[in-house]
C-alpha cells in the first residue's frame, strides 16, 4: 500500500491529511490526523502513532524531563538520515528536537536505529529509577523543612536532615517517630501533659461550678496584677538575651565568613608557593622604575610547610566558629518561641487583670479570676491538640515516604547487544571516514578512532570535529549517516534503509573537494553500500558523465524546477531507484 500525506503550507499546520493509494493510483480512504497534541498518543487520529504501525517500528519509551515517560518521535531519528541543505551539514544531528524534553535523545536516536530496543529499555529503567529516587529526594526535603518549622515553633533545635540519598535518609527516618524524639530529646510527652491539661481545666470547672468562696479573700486582684508584672519582667529579660544571642550569631557567621576567605588566599598561596611562582628576586618602583631592596618591606619568609600549618590553624577555628555559631542559631530559635509564648501568656494574664478590675466585690474577683485561668487552660489545650494534629499529619507523610522508598525497585541489570552494533558502526565510519578524505584519519591513525558514551567519534583522547580542516565537518555528518544505516543493515537494525543528502557539494564548492565527492561516489566504499542512498545537488557534464561510465545512477530532471505540485492522477516521479 502507498500512502500520499498533504500538509499545508499556510493554515492550520497541526493537521494533515493522508490519502491510501491503490494499485492504480486510486485514493483508496482519506483520513485527516492529528500532527500535534496525542500524535503518538492517539490510536486513531495520531499521525505518528499511524506512521509508526504502517512502517513497523517498535515504539521505545523516552524518559523526559519532567520525569515522565514519552517516546521516540520519526522527527528524533530524522537527522540520522535526512541531512537538510540548511543547517544539517553544520554538526552531528543539528537538526534534533530537543524542545521535547526527552533526555538523551542524542544517544537513543542511534540506539535506535542500530535496533538495540534492548539497551533503550535499560536506559529507560535505569533514568525511571533516577527520576523517582530525585522526586522522593525532593519529597524528603519538603518533609524535613515541615520538621524543623514545628519543632522551631516550640523551640526545639533538632537535625532532621534530608541529606544523603534515599536509602541513608529512610534508615535515619525509620528509626524514632517525631513524638520519640519530643520525648527523649525535649522531655515533652504530648499525651502527659493533653491528660495534665485536661485535669487542670476539670478542677477549674469544678471550682468555678461548686468551689468554696471567701468573701474576706481580696488576694485575686493583687494576685493577678503580680503575675502581669512578673511576666513583663520575664519578656524584657528574653528580649535582652535574644538581642544579644542574635548579635553573637550575626558576628559568628561574619568570622565564618572571613575564615573562609582567609584559608582561600593561604590555600592560594600555597599553591604558588609550591609551583614556586610570584618569587620576588628584582622588585622595581611602579612609578619611577627604581630597584628597590625587598627587605626595605619587612616581609616575613614562609616556608610552605608553614604555610600548610597556617592553614590547618585557621580550618580549626573555622570549625570552632561554626559549631559556636550553630549553638548561637539554637540559642536564638529556644528563646524565640520562649519569648512567644510569654507574650501569649501576658495577654491573657492582661485580660484577666482587666477582668477582674471590673468585677464589684470580692466573690466576683474571684470567679472571674477563676474564669481566666479556665479559658487560658482551654486555649493551651487547643494549643497542644493543633500540635499533635500537625505532627501526626507530618509522621504520616513520614510513613508513606518510608512506604513509597521500601517498595522501590532498582534498575533490572539485564543484558544488551550493544556492543557488537558498536563496533560495526566504528568500522563503517572508518572505511568512509578514510574513503571521502578526511584529512584527520590516515592509515597510522584510524585505528584510534573510536565512540565515547554519547556516540561522538574521537581520535584518541580529542574529539574528532575538532580535528581537521573546516571542509572535514561535512565529510565528518556524510560518513556519520552512512556509516549507522551500514552498521544497522548488517545488524538488522531499524533503520529506513535511505539516507538523504541535500547539497553535500554546498559546504566545500571548490574544484578539490568537488573532485573528492566525485571521487568517493565512484569509490568502491560507496559502491558497496546496500542501502539507497540519494543525493541532491549539481553537477557539470564532465562530472555526470564520469559517474555514468562508473557505473553510478544519475538522474538529470528537465525543466527549471525538479519539484513540482501533482495531482492525485499523475504518477509518481519517474526514476525511484538508487540515485546517488
């Protein structure tokens, strides 16, 4: 079956329609497909997803940077085998899709074509593993900044870090709950004190319902007024010992700060000191260009050794400062919330001292006095419920990210043909690299070319773009592409079995290279290719003729224009077989 598909040059470029031919030239079905949105998703309005099935390509999953999952687009191995006139000939792939997201589509794209699905899949594994260990990294970050938030509001300074990877942070995690570390690090026990709570506002009630009353006691007004004075004397001393813990700490991280630059410069000096550089042997006047005599600036002499002690003094007191300076950060958040929690206290404290001003006789003194003390016991219990809920809500987070980690699976570590397509493929570029004339790669030194990870070609320890002559990056992308669609027809890959090249003779139009490109075509390394390779560009006569006599197909188009619009009755252009 023969498909025609027509697109639009001006209009709505994200549909297309696609035409079944018959045996005759007949249109068989029309169908209109989606080239944009769900091209590969969509099992019937797709145009990816129908070029994939009507050429029979495996469809290969491609993890993007989102840390999804996507696939293998006909526009990724395109560069491959299509090298465009315009940018095409300026490097390996110039023309690949990157705005995808799909990582290490540079490599995939000649996996693909080699045919190893296999070692696509496996890459696929191995990033699926990468991607969800980094988004339970992030998670873990998220959940430890939650931690340390909690436990600052009620001035606890503990460490739990979400450094290190996975496994290190579920061992850590795992081991105490956020109420064992409240316990055992804070001597605060959440269910003792919601039961001593709870016990202290049922004997306010009780007081307040049935509690004996003395009209002679007059103690609840000066009572509360001596605590309202008692707590504003204990907020002023916080205040003063946070000013201070905050200016101790400000100048602690500043003495940080001039350690590290200071073990800079030593370390720099030392450097030169050991390549022995910036020696002052003549010393001249900047201004009047006179000799001066070193000693004259009383410089001091040091050795490199003790230069190196130098530097382990100051990386001492860098470690001293900082463990000061993490103490003064402590010292600061403990006082912080001691100093929110007096403040709640004095207002509450305050509204009890104006309600039972306002109370007329002692007995009214007195419940009211009793009334406060209920409603601040009943907001402290609200207090320490919302902190218990906010901390169960935290450790259940904790729990299912110690889920989600135990049920992790590691990449499966299975076997790839890989390597075997690898060294076919580094043969064929070899062979045409030597037969197109590349002047980097001789008979001493072709033996050194080889494919690093990411399938560049290098020549020993440089890659090989950057060696050469400029007229060598074209030869370079032509023994590339033909060089992949060799090594995938002898390793039954999937490749389309064509290469395009659109005007190879643009980038090198001078006689020489001219007679290299005319030479190659006629080469037996080209005529041993056993895939169509086809080739647009211009010829002169002389030239034409030669690759006729050689035996080469040549097809020479009539008319000012080789491309032309056709109608659904006209045939297909004459000569399909395998021009250069």
């Amino acid at each position: 079956m023969r498909i025609r598909i027509i697109r639009a040059i001006k209009g709505d470029p994200a549909e297309v329609i696609l035409e079944e031919l018959g045996g005759a030239g007949e249109i068989a079905r029309t169908s209109r497909l989606n080239a944009r949105r769900r091209t590969m998703k969509d099992e019937h309005a797709g145009l990816q997803h129908f070029l994939f099935d009507w050429i029979h390509l495996p469809r290969a999953p491609v993890m993007m940077n989102t840390g999804s999952a996507g696939e293998v687009y006909l526009e990724n191995i395109a560069p491959l085998f299509f090298i465009d006139q315009n940018e095409g000939w300026t490097d390996l792939q110039s023309l690949q899709v990157y705005r995808y997201g799909l990582q290490q589509i540079f490599e995939i794209a000649v996996e693909y074509l080699l045919g190893a699905v296999d070692a696509i899949a496996a890459r696929f594994a191995v990033q699926t593993v990468a991607a969800r260990e980094a988004r339970l990294k992030g998670a873990a970050a998220g959940l430890a900044n939650q931690v340390v938030a909690v436990f600052a509001k009620q001035g606890w300074v503990y460490n739990w870090s979400a450094h290190g990877s996975v496994s290190e942070i579920a061992n850590r995690w795992s081991r105490r709950t956020l109420l064992d570390i409240a316990r055992e690090e804070f001597r605060f026990n959440l269910q003792n004190e919601q039961t001593r709570l709870r016990e202290r506002a049922n004997s306010l009630r009780e007081a307040l319902a049935h509690g004996p009353l003395d009209r002679q006691d007059t103690s609840a007004s000066s009572d509360t007024s001596q605590k309202v004075i008692e707590l504003k004397t204990q907020r002023h001393a916080l205040r003063e010992e946070l000013r201070t813990a905050r200016s101790q700490a400000h100048e602690q991280s500043q003495l940080v700060e001039s350690l590290q630059h200071r073990i800079h410069s030593a370390s720099d000096v030392l450097r030169l000191k050991r390549d022995g550089i910036g020696r002052l042997i003549n010393v001249e006047c900047p201004t009047c260009h006179r000799f001066l005599d070193p000693s004259t600036f009383d410089v001091s002499t040091q050795s490199a050794g003790q230069v190196e002690a130098h530097i382990d003094a100051l990386e001492r007191d860098r470690l001293l400062v900082s463990a000061n300076l993490q103490s003064a950060e402590a010292q600061t958040t403990r006082l912080a919330a001691e100093l929110s929690r007096v403040d709640e206290q004095l207002r509450t404290a305050e509204r009890a001292l104006a309600n039972v001003n306002a109370a007329a006789g002692s007995i009214r003194e007195q419940l009211a006095r009793v009334a406060s003390d209920l409603a601040s016991a009943e907001r402290e219990i609200d207090r320490n419920a919302a902190l218990a809920d906010e901390l169960a809500k935290i450790q259940l987070a904790i729990d299912n990210w110690l889920a989600e980690m135990s049920a992790e699976e590691k990449a499966p570590s299975t076997e790839v043909d890989l390597a075997l397509r690898r060294s076919s493929f580094v043969a064929s570029l070899r062979t045409l690299l030597r037969a197109l004339g590349h002047s980097a790669i001789t008979t001493n030194s072709e033996s050194a070319l080889r494919l690093d990870d990411q399938y560049l070609p290098y020549l020993g320890p440089r890659r090989l773009r950057s060696l050469g002559s400029a007229s060598d990056h074209s030869r370079l992308v032509a023994a590339y592409v033909l060089a992949l669609a060799e090594a995938s027809r002898a390793s039954a890959g999937l490749h389309p079995g064509f290469v395009v090249l659109d005007e190879p003779l643009q980038q090198n139009p001078d006689a020489q290279h001219r007679e290299f490109f005319v030479g190659f075509l006629q080469s037996a390394a080209a005529q041993k290719l056993q895939y169509q390779t086809i080739v647009f560009t211009s010829l002169r006569d002389d030239e034409v003729s030669r690759l006729k006599d050689s035996g080469v197909r040549v097809i020479t188009p009539e008319g000012p224009h080789f491309l032309r619009p056709i109608s659904p009755q006209t045939e297909s252009l004459e000569g399909g077989g395998n021009p250069p």
